[in-house]
C-alpha cells in the first residue's frame, strides 16, 4: 500500500525514500527535497533530507497501483476518510503558524493521489518515550531542560490561543543538539476571538496523560490552557519515576501515588509542582505554562551536549493514533461496523482505537558540500538568512518558502523569575519578524528605490544601472550581516561589563536584522545573569545562618531579626523574630512576646504561640 521508492510528488519537487513509520491514519516517508540555492558561490541544485507524511487511513481505503492514487471502500468509508484528511489539513495549517524553535517546522501541505501530504523538516534524534524506554527513568536536571523548553513553546502556542491537547513523551523529540522539539498538532484546536472552539475535530485521550475536561466534548469548548498543563505535569511525572501516571478518569477511586514514592531522588519543589500541576480540578491547577515554568527550579544554564541516540525508523512527526492513545469523534458522524469499535457508554460518539509504533529519525543525509549543506540548514528552517541568498524550488513556478507570520509575540518565552515580574518580563529573543521577510523586504526597497531613480536617468545609462541591481543587493546583504555582527560584538562586550540590561538590547536589534541561534542564547544568557543578579541582590540583605530543609535560616542586616529565605532569595519565613532554636519536630523561631513558633522543614508552621519549645 505504501507509495514506491523513487516516486515523484509535487511535479518532482520531491522525491520519497524509504518508508519511516506507518499506523492507522497514515504513512510517513524519508524523503528529499529538490532545490536551488543562489549564494555568493552561485546558483547551486541541492537535495534537502525532509519527512513526508501522507494521509492513508487503511481501514477504509486501498492504493491504485497503477495510478497510485488513493481509493476509498464505501461511501461510509468515504465520510470518514474526508473527516480525518480534514484533520490533517489542519494539523499542518496550525504547525504553519507556529514558527518556534523547539516545535518542528513544516514546509507545505498539499493534495495529490486523492489524498493529503505535509512536507516538514527531518528531525535527526528520538523521541522522549524511546529515550525512557531506552535509558530509564531520566535525571531531574535533564527532565527539567526539556520541560522548560516545551515550556516555552506551549507558552508561544497558547499565545494563539491554540491548545496541543496530546503532550506526551512521544510526541516530544530530542534532536541531535539534546534539545526538545514539540510535534503531532494533529488533534490541537484553535479558538477564536470569541474563546469558542472554531473547528470540531477528535478528541485524542492518551491514557495517563490527558485532563478529565478532555473525556467530556463540553469540557475544552472554551480556551484554557490547564489541559495541556496537566498533560505536562503527567509528561514529567512518567519521565521521572517511568509509569504512566492513573488516568485522570479513574483517581477519585484509584489515587495517585506521589513521585517522590517510586523515585526517592526527586526533590520536592518539583513534586509540587507535578502534583499541582496534576490536580484533577481545573480550577486547582497553574493558571499558565508561565506560572507552572517558573515555580520549577530551572537551572540558570543548561550545558550544551549531544543527544547519541537514535530510533531505527522512526517517524517525524506521527499522526494521531498512538499507542497509548484513543480518538473520539467530537461530532456525530455514521460508523461502520468495526471489530476494533468498542461501546464507550456514549450515545453517538465512535470510538476508533489505533495502534502505531512511533520510532526515532533516520539520520541526515550528509550534504556533498559542506557549505552548501550550511546555507541549506540555516536557509530552509528559518534560522538564519545568509548574505545574497535566496531560493527557489525545483521549476521556476514551484518557489517555496517557509510559511509565515506577520509578527511573533515578544513574551513568547519562558524563564524563572519573581513572581512579580512574571507578567512583565520575558525570557526569549523576541522575534520581531522572519528572517525571510526581511530579506525581502529589503530586496524589494531596494528594487523600488532603483526604479525611482532610474526614471531620472539618460535612456543610455538605465541599461547599465540595472545591470547593477545583484550587485546592490549583495552589498545590502552584506552591510545587514556587518551590522548584525557590530551588535553581537557589542552585546558581548556589554556582557563582559556586566551590563546585562544594554547587552540585551543590541542582541534584540540583531535579531530584527537575522534571527539566529546566537541571538536566541545570549538574550537567555542576558535574562539569567539579570535574575541571578537580583537573586544576589536580594540574599546580600540576609546574614547566613543555617541551612533548613529547603530553605536558609537568616537575619535580616537592617532589623537584625530573623527568618528564612528560599533559594531564590525570597522571604518564607518572615524576618519577624528575635532568635532561633531547635526544635524536636523542627525551628522554633522567638517571638517579641517572648512564644515561639514553630516551622517544619517545608516551611509551614506547626505551633503558633506556645511557650516552650
């Protein structure tokens, strides 16, 4: 059924490879994609290592093989196939808006063969759930590194009002550079201004990951993004202890055991988290990512390293339809006898469960020229725009650029800050516009400044002048780059003087001009060297005294009386009291009335006004 090595799609813009992953909805192939570079080396014809992913819902449709198009059973089956290319339709229009650097990036969709195609970038790693799996129950410091970073782009993604509705350690990968990259928009849904759910699509329910609103269609009608913070918090959890947390469904009779009981390693700031995080009332969850992100004790640099692992056929990104997962029809639609289709005590919901095997990326094919395959990364992801470049596809009618956005919020990122400055201060590069389109922006002002001034000009020497016009836009590139480069110089420098706040503004300036990851790493360098500034700052107020739990007993150097901080700096324990004892059950901290209270390790106190102690 699968399409053959070799084929064409797109009038030969692309070519498939060999088949990567295949489940219930569709089929996923390596392929390459045929382009042409035009740099300062010239015009060069490149094959770019992309994924294809084709809609094949193999319960109720078969290939032609002399055609290959896609051909459906029945007429019922015809309804639930257009259903779901629907479905995957939206999946890419939605991952076309949401350009960030830990979501993968897709190219196009289209249709051809009958059915439905997304062309994305391949992925060279594995995912999170092949990583457990493999390894084990991963490291706290580790777990936090890649939950800060879907942190950030769940943050950027619910700032469209759009909800994932499927995180889960499958549909994180880890690329090759070990950071995490957020997949699968297949089941995401879009609100609008309203806050009403503009599209009916499925409910995916992955067992253990997934919010109690999300079993009930009327439970994520209006945005919020508390289902996907639940999932989030079950997403840690099951990296950190290895089970698949109860099924939300389930806890009021089979509760949940606390991570720290089946992983004694974990702290317990980051249970809290998980737990609150976890709450099986909405309402008694994080409000935000933000809010959930920044009580967790996010390391102010994570070390760079190299992810090794690699799943053997592996796909990038899957549809839904995991293991662990169970689609729903969010609307009413006829079903055909299935012997897969259970009764779910749901009067007019179908139940289709589908099982897939989700594996790790093939690698990337090594580029012929090193070079070239440079100006191909950065070019065709959207990372970064190299002096006069630009690109076309394989025939002069088929261009294709990465999909856009006008403008992408500047507090789309996260970081671990005061909670007071949570709704202020952001901890990204704030990405004023594509580096694409401002490229061509500037190629286009050029082009109409030329014209202007051609006008002027004897008929003898507008021949001449616009034999010039490459030339200009090359000098254009190249002062943009010399610009670039001046303010990455001076941020540094800045850096070094510690003046973090300047240093951020000139690396906010480069970006306007290339969005790279240079730009992106020292502004979150800028951000971490402000707040471990203030964090500074703030413990220079306090006399060390002696540790408590998770917190510092401390006397404040203005009252001279004493209390506790937390790591961050922050009073737990007020600075109200004469003197410190210890007690049998924890602190006793003097009152002025001469009673004591006593605190427990955890900060809370125990004993309010007693005598002794």
């Amino acid at each position: 059924m699968n399409l053959p090595k070799g084929h064409y799609l797109q009038d030969k813009k692309y070519q498939l490879g060999n088949v990567i992953g295949q489940g219930g909805f569709g089929i996923t192939y390596i392929g390459t994609w045929s382009t042409e570079v035009k740099g300062e080396l010239g015009t060069v014809r490149t094959d770019v290592p992309i994924c294809i992913k084709e809609y094949f819902f193999k319960d109720y449709c078969f290939r032609d093989k002399i055609t290959h198009h896609v051909r459906i059973h029945s007429k019922t089956g015809q309804t639930l196939f257009d259903k779901f290319k629907e479905k995957l339709i939206k999946e890419a229009k939605i991952l076309s808006e949401v350009h960030h650097p830990f979501v993968v990036n897709v190219l196009e969709v289209f249709e051809e063969n009958n059915t439905a195609y997304i062309a994305m970038e391949h992925i060279q790693g594995c995912s999170l759930k092949y990583m457990l799996d493999t390894q084990g129950p991963l490291p706290e410091k580790k777990v936090l590194k890649y939950i800060y970073q879907i942190g950030q782009a769940l943050n950027f993604v619910h700032q469209k009002n759009i909800l994932h509705l499927d995180i889960k350690p499958s549909n994180i990968l880890i690329d090759k550079r070990n950071n995490a990259r957020l997949i699968d928009f297949g089941v995401s849904k879009r609100y609008d201004i309203e806050q009403q759910e503009t599209s009916t699509t499925l409910l995916t329910l992955s067992k253990g990951f997934a919010s109690i609103e999300q079993y009930d269609d009327e439970g994520i009608q209006s945005f919020s993004p508390r289902p996907d913070i639940y999932s989030l918090g079950a997403t840690m959890y099951n990296l950190l202890t290895g089970i698949i947390p109860t099924e939300s469904i389930l806890r009021a009779t089979k509760p949940l055991a606390k991570p720290s009981e089946l992983n004694k390693e974990i702290t317990s700031r980051t249970e809290d988290v998980i737990l609150k995080a976890m709450k099986v009332n909405p309402a008694e969850r994080y409000l935000t990512v933000r809010d959930m992100i920044g009580e967790l004790n996010i390391p102010s640099y994570f070390e760079e390293t190299e992810n090794t692992l690699r799943e053997t056929n592996a796909e990038t990104p899957s549809l839904s339809g995991d293991e662990d997962s169970t689609a729903y029809a969010s609307t009413p639609i006829p079903q055909p006898i299935d012997s897969e289709q259970k009764d779910v005590n749901q009067p007019n919901i179908g139940r289709i469960r589908r099982k897939k095997k989700r594996r790790a990326m093939i690698p990337l094919i090594v580029f012929i020229f090193a070079f070239v395959g440079y100006i191909v990364a950065y070019n065709i992801f959207g990372w970064n725009e190299l002096p006069g470049m630009t690109r076309t596809g394989a025939n002069s009618d088929n261009e294709i650029t990465m999909p856009q956005q006008s403008t992408v919020p500047e507090d789309t990122e996260l970081k671990t800050p005061d909670k007071e400055e949570q709704k202020t201060e952001t901890a990204v590069m704030p990405l004023q516009t594509p580096p694409q389109v401002v490229s061509e922006k500037v190629t286009n002002e050029k082009a109409m400044t030329k014209k202007d001034a051609e006008e002027h000009l004897p008929a003898e020497r507008q021949n001449t002048s616009a034999k010039d016009d490459a030339t200009e836009v090359t000098l254009s590139s190249e002062a943009i780059n010399e610009k670039y480069n001046a303010l990455i110089a001076s941020g540094k420098l800045k850096m070094e003087q510690k003046n973090y706040t300047e240093a951020k503004k000139d690396f906010e300036k480069a970006s306007e001009l290339k969005t790279t990851e240079e730009t992106s790493r020292l502004y979150l360098v800028c951000i971490e060297k402000e707040e471990e500034k203030k964090i500074a700052d703030r413990k220079e107020m306090y006399e060390m005294k002696m540790a408590f739990g998770n917190y510092t007993v401390v006397r404040n150097k203005s009252t001279k009386l004493f209390g506790a901080i937390d790591s961050k700096g922050e009073e737990k324990i007020k600075c109200i009291y004469l003197t410190v004892g210890l007690s049998s059950n924890g602190r006793a901290f003097e009152r002025k009335d001469g009673k004591y209270d006593i605190y427990n390790a955890e900060g809370l106190r125990i004993a309010d006004g007693v005598t002794t102690y």
